[in-house]
C-alpha cells in the first residue's frame, strides 16, 4: 500500500466511478461486503450513504476501517483497472453531510425517482492506497 | 443471510459472472478486497486463483472466512442486481484443482496471452448468501 496523497491519476478513476464495493470487519470478525454508488471529494474522502441497521453499518460501528475497490473489468486483461483504498469511516452530519449529499444528488439524478433520502452517510477517508492499470489507461 | 441451496437465479447470475470482488481480514483485523475472475461449479462453490504472497493469501492463511459479491451496476437503479456469498476458503490441489483450471481455461481462454498458471487456487465454498434484484431480470 501506498501512502497519500493520490496520484492524480488515481483521483480522476476515482471521481469517474459510478459504483465501488466496500468491505468491512462484522463484531464477531467476519468479512463483509457491498455495492454502493460514491462520490469523491478529490483528495482522500469517499462519500457513501448506507442503511442505518444494514450489516455494514453495524459493523463500522464496531470497527471503522472499510477496504474500498474501485475497479473495471475487461476481458482484454491488459485494460484490467483498479484503485483500493484503505479508509476509516466517521459518520457525518450537519454542513459535510448537506455538502455530500451535494454530490450525491448531482451525481446521481435518478436519486430522485428511487426517493433515496440521506440515512447514514459515511465518510471513508483514505490512509492508504495502491492502484493497477490507470496510469497506462491515460 | 439465506441458508444453502442457492436459488436456480442466483446460481444463474454467478455462473455468469466474469469478475467478482473478495473481501478478507487480514491478521490485524483490517479488511481487504480485491476483484478476481471466478468460476462456479454451478452448486455452491466458487474458484479463484491467487498470488500466492498477496494480502489475500495472506488474509485467508490466518481466517478462512471470505465474502464474495457479485454485482451489476446500471444507472437505472431498478436495474440493480447482486449476490453475496459467505464462504470458507480452501487451497485445493491435486484433482480438484485441475478441474477448477479446466473451467478457468475454458472460461478465460485469454488466460494463455497472459501465461496466467495455476498459483494459489482456492475454493470459496458458500455456506450463506443473499441477493438482490436478480428474481425479477429472470
């Protein structure tokens, strides 16, 4: 792993991901891990909105550091792609919650025919990285 | 969580699956995920081969426990699909694995640009899951 900051070319894959899966540490020490739709500060935080009693909620609550991969997948293996971020999550309210959520609408416009409201928004803020594929990709 | 047997779609779904992500815990309780190219003996257990010094290896020497997604992503959210297994992961060698390597040659035929050959081979064999969306595509 790497330490931060990104390379810029880390942080344009990054803010271009419409999907990223995120993996967390449940109480009993088991592994778990999901899809969710980010958005990207352009420095080091990830933004995510999850389920209030969702697996992965509790299991932030108990132990903080998300593993995050962003990645495509080709079948020409030499345009193979990833970014992982190491990252603890801190949940955020009042303006960096509203300034998230900024994001999240102007990402994701179809927010609004789901009727997704904020629950839980976290902020994953990265400590570590390393990254395969991108800077050829550029 | 959903007890085996996997559901016809969801078996479906993952059979057909040409990349999936896997998430560890490492020795210090850190979580890990990385994307791999699986393939599915069309029951419960998926094979993946990984390098054999990776954090993942690494990660699975010290707990066996492994979450495996398998996920669409589309901007219409109705479009969403996904499959999570919670596996236990086995190094399979001998006649197992050789039959692993006859799907994965199958499977990814460009393996043989890439000179990809057997390394750590393991079998995540599913003893829980859950899906989401893949019912209603069927």
């Amino acid at each position: 792993m790497r330490e931060l900051p990104l390379c810029d070319a880390a942080k344009a894959f990054v803010a271009a991901a419409r999907v990223c899966r995120i993996a967390t540490v449940s109480a009993d020490g088991e592994p778990h891990v999901i899809p969710v739709c980010p958005v990207f500060d352009n420095e080091a935080t990830v933004y995510v909105d999850i389920g209030p009693s969702s697996a992965t909620a509790r299991a932030v609550a108990h132990d903080d550091r998300v593993a995050v991969i962003f990645d495509v997948y080709d079948d020409d293996w030499s345009k193979l792609r990833k970014v992982i971020l190491k990252c603890r999550a801190e949940r955020v309210t009042g303006e960096e919650q509203e300034a998230a959520w900024k994001r999240i609408r102007a990402t994701y416009p179809q927010h609004r025919d789901i009727g997704w409201k904020p629950r839980l928004t976290l902020a994953l803020r990265a400590y570590a990285w390393l990254a395969d594929g991108i800077e050829r990709k550029r």
